[in-house]
C-alpha cells in the first residue's frame, strides 16, 4: 500500500468492522499479489478510494493472507469486486473493469451522481 493510499488494508480480522458495520457503501477488492489483472486494477482502486473518501469507503482484501473472508464469500477467481451497502453484498464484478464504471456504482449506492 501506498503511502498516502486512502483505502482500508482488509483482513479477516477487521473485515466486519470495516465492512459489515460500515454506514458508507462499501467496495472491497479481493485480490493477491500474484494477479495479474489485480495489479492492473490496483491503480484505479486507489484513485477511487482518493476521490471518493468520505462518501465511500474503499477496501482491498488479499486472499492469500485472508482465506477465511475471501472463503466466507465464495470468491472462487480474482479480481472480485463486492459492492456492499448496510452490511449486505448488493452487487459483484468479476475482472478489472472501467473506473467509471466502478464510480457509477458506488454513486447509485451512496446516493450521489456520478
């Protein structure tokens, strides 16, 4: 993680507190050092925890230190991304996919436009 990167280091430990209990939408990221299409993603990622800090709150689980959550999720290929709002999974993508594409989502969800 970057330094200054503004998204939350998920892991099984915090994952419900960071996730479950949060009052903003929330997207999670799981991916694995070893990924390829994750570490294309990765950039976009934090773009987006950056813009949209305070409206959002942008995390990024890796499954290999964190099998429990990826396993308690059914997340079976990487990158995944679980849109979540109130504690509950709303939406999923599965590949890299488009920052704007990412961005409209997480607006429907928090109530913002896009």
């Amino acid at each position: 993680m970057a330094d200054n990167a503004k998204y939350v280091t998920l892991t099984d430990a915090n994952f419900g507190t960071e996730v479950l209990n949060s009052e903003l939408p929330v997207l999670v990221d799981f991916w694995a050092t070893w990924c390829g299409p994750c570490r294309i993603i990765a950039p976009v990622i934090e773009e987006l925890a950056s813009e949209l800090e305070g409206q959002a709150v942008i995390g990024k689980l890796d499954v290999d230190h964190n099998p429990q959550t990826a396993m308690n999720f059914g997340i079976r290929s990487i990158p995944t991304l679980l849109f979540f709002k109130n504690g509950v999974v709303v939406d999923q993508m599965v590949g890299a996919a488009p920052k704007k594409v990412l961005a409209a989502k997480l607006a429907a969800l928090s109530g913002q436009p896009a």
